[in-house]
C-alpha cells in the first residue's frame, strides 16, 4: 500500500516488526467485496498516532490526531460515508 512509504527507515515485508496492513483508501476501495460476503459492518483497528513501528495499531500516542499511514480524515470520512451508503457499519477500536 502507499502507506508503506512514510516509514521512518527500510520496510522488510517479511519482518513482522515493522507494521504491516493498509490504509483508508484501501479498505473503502474494497467495501462492496466485503458487503458481498454478507458482512454487515467493518471493525477496524485503532486509528490513532501510534509509534513509528508498531504493527499492530495498539500503541496509541494521541488520541486526538490520525495516524498518517492510515490516511487523512477526509479519507476516513469518505470510509465511512461509502460505507453507510452501502448499509454497512464502522467500529473503530479502541484501547485506553
């Protein structure tokens, strides 16, 4: 994904400590694929400023700014905006 180059450093795709996974744009583009396997709502990991590495989106540094990796707060409005528009639901998980 285009998130890949806003690293700090190399990405190894094989090094499971680098984070790994997609970004707003991704996820939306893929929406009617997933409608299709009957799901109803998306649950999507933290989407928060997070550490430089972390992988898994659970060290959250600022609960108030967006991690850039994951896009921009107009893209996630257009995530949830498409998504609604296709009757689907969007959890955003959180960990405090």
């Amino acid at each position: 994904p285009r998130n890949n180059e806003l690293f700090e450093g190399d990405f190894d795709v094989r090094d499971m400590s680098f984070r790994h996974g997609g970004d707003f744009i991704g996820i939306r583009q893929k929406l009617p694929y997933i409608k299709g396997l009957g799901c109803r709502a998306i649950w999507i990991s933290p989407v928060f400023v997070n550490g430089p590495n972390s992988y898994h989106q659970y060290a959250m540094h600022d609960f108030t700014l967006l991690d850039p990796r994951l896009g921009t707060l107009e893209e996630l409005r257009a995530l949830t905006s498409e998504a609604h528009r296709l009757g689907m639901y969007v959890i955003i998980d959180v960990v405090m």
